[in-house]
C-alpha cells in the first residue's frame, strides 16, 4: 500500500511550509478535499460558480489564460471569494520553459500568478532551472508553493517512470518551495509514521485531476477518469480535482456534496476512522 495513513490534522502540525499547513488546515475545517477546477472562460461565470461552490472547496484551480474578457478587477474579486469561503488559489499554468523565461510568465505579463496565487505547477522538462526560477519570484511575496506534475491523466502522455522519479528527486531537492505533484498516484515513497517534515521523506501532498464519480469515463480527447474512491483510498491521493463533472452539472452544488462526502469517507476509511 503507498499511502499515507496520517491525518490531514498530523500532516498540518508537522508540515514546515506554511501553504501546505494552511491548505490541511482548511481541508480539516470544512471536512472537504475538494479542488474545484473551474475551467470556465468568462469571468463572471466564474466568480458566480465560485460563490456557490466555496463553501464546499479547500482549493479553486484556474487556467486565468482561457478567460475571454480578464480585468484585473477579477483577481480582487477572487481574492475576496477566497477569504469569505476559506479556500485557497491554485493556478494551473503548467509552467515549462527555462528558469529565465518562466520568472517573467510567474512574476509578469498582465496576469501577475506569483502576486494573488498561492499555488501554481510546472513540467520539469527543462530540468531543476524551472523550479530556481519560480522559487525566485516568490522572495519578497507572501508564502507560495509549488507542486510538480509528476503523473499525467491523459491517455498516451509521455511521463514515464523514469521521468516521474526525476520529478520526485527534484521536489525532494527543494521542499522550501514544493509541496506536492499532481499524480495520479502517491508517487513518493509512502509516509505513514516515517514521514518528516522535509528532505528525503518530506510529506508530500498528491493532487489528483482526472476524478469523476461513476458515470464518466474520459472525453473525446484522451482524458481518463478514476473514481474518488479509487484515487484516495488506493492510489493514496489528497485532494480530488474536479472540473467539468461540477461546472457542466445543471445542479453544481448538489454535484458538490456528493464529491465531499464521497471524499471525506474515502479519507477517513484510509486513516481508519
Ligand atoms: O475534470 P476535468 O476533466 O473537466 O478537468 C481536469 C482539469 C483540467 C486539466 O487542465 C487538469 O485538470 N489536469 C491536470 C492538472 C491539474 O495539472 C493534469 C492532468 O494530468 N490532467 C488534467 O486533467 O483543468
């Protein structure tokens, strides 16, 4: 079994970065494991969708570049969203290019991620660079992390095992600024008692996407679904990315509550409680 059987309320108090501590913390306040991935592109539907989800979410991902009409206003709106519902911000840019080139697109550019997000990810392709650079954005801003794609959810991707490893010794090598990977499994070694706070057997969180509740089983584009059952209590998963399964769903909040509670019984069946 590669999962850790810790509860998210252990992981907060041990955890050295205080991203991670807060995204646990939140995760145990409102008993959710949710990210709602809100791939939506007009700013407004997602602001609306946002106010009515939050209440259910530890996290809300982004792809701020698919938005139609962006204003800088919309980042204060979310900003605001995230502290009435206590959620935190997770930009998916899949950031991929050399260090030099990648502290522009973080820093920079009209979106600004490093400023108002807490949470952002990367390829590392181009080698540990990537990771310098982003990390060195984040010098004078509030606390920011970083998780690695380590795993892909797409049918035919090319991160093999060999890259996936690579991806694991390059977060262990800088867990001052990396909490976690999106995986579709737990790809570090397990955890459990032997987990510390950082270096080789740091605590890593698993942030999964490809999640659906039976019913779904990919699209016409390759993505590939596992069910939350699966993906916390076999794959050792901690968080469940959803997108369209709640933002296409007529009854997003009903939607909502079925992903929490299914989350939050498949987790407390994995810490045995
Ligand atoms: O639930 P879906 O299929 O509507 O959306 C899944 C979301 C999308 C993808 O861009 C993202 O998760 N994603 C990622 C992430 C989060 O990095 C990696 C991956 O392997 N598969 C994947 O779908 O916003």
């Amino acid at each position: 079994m590669n999962f850790n059987s810790s509860s998210y309320e252990e992981r907060a108090a041990k955890h050295p970065h205080p991203v991670a501590r807060s995204l646990f913390e939140i995760m145990v306040s409102k008993k959710t494991n949710l990210c709602l991935s809100v791939d939506l592109t007009s700013s407004q539907e997602i602001l609306a969708l946002t106010d009515k989800l939050g209440p259910y979410i530890c996290l809300l991902k982004t792809h701020v570049d698919i938005i139609e009409d962006f204003d800088p206003d919309f980042i204060s709106k979310l900003s605001e969203l995230s502290l009435k519902h206590n959620f935190l911000i997770f930009e998916d840019r899949k950031f991929a290019d050399i260090g030099s080139t990648v502290i522009k697109q973080y820093g920079g550019g009209i979106y600004k991620i490093a400023e108002w997000v807490h949470i952002t990810n990367c390829h590392v392709l181009p080698g540990p660079g990537i990771v310098d650079g982003l990390k060195s954005v984040t010098r004078d801003l509030p606390p920011r992390a970083l998780l690695i794609l380590a795993e892909m959810s797409s049918k035919g991707n090319l991160l093999t095992d060999e890259y996936t490893k690579t991806a694991v010794e390059i977060a262990k090598n800088n867990t001052d600024f990396v909490i976690g990977f999106i995986a579709q499994h737990r790809v570090s070694e397990p955890s459990n008692d032997k987990t510390t706070a950082s270096g080789s057997n740091a605590d890593f969180i698993i942030m999964t996407p490809g999640v659906s509740l039976p019913g779904r089983d990919g699209d016409s584009f390759g993505q590939q679904y596992t069910n939350p059952e699966t993906a916390i209590c076999v794959n050792g998963t901690d968080v469940l990315i959803v997108g369209r399964d709640l933002f296409t769903n007529p009854d997003p909040v009903s939607r909502a509550k079925e992903y929490v509670s299914t989350g939050w019984n498949a987790y407390l069946k994995r810490i045995n409680k």
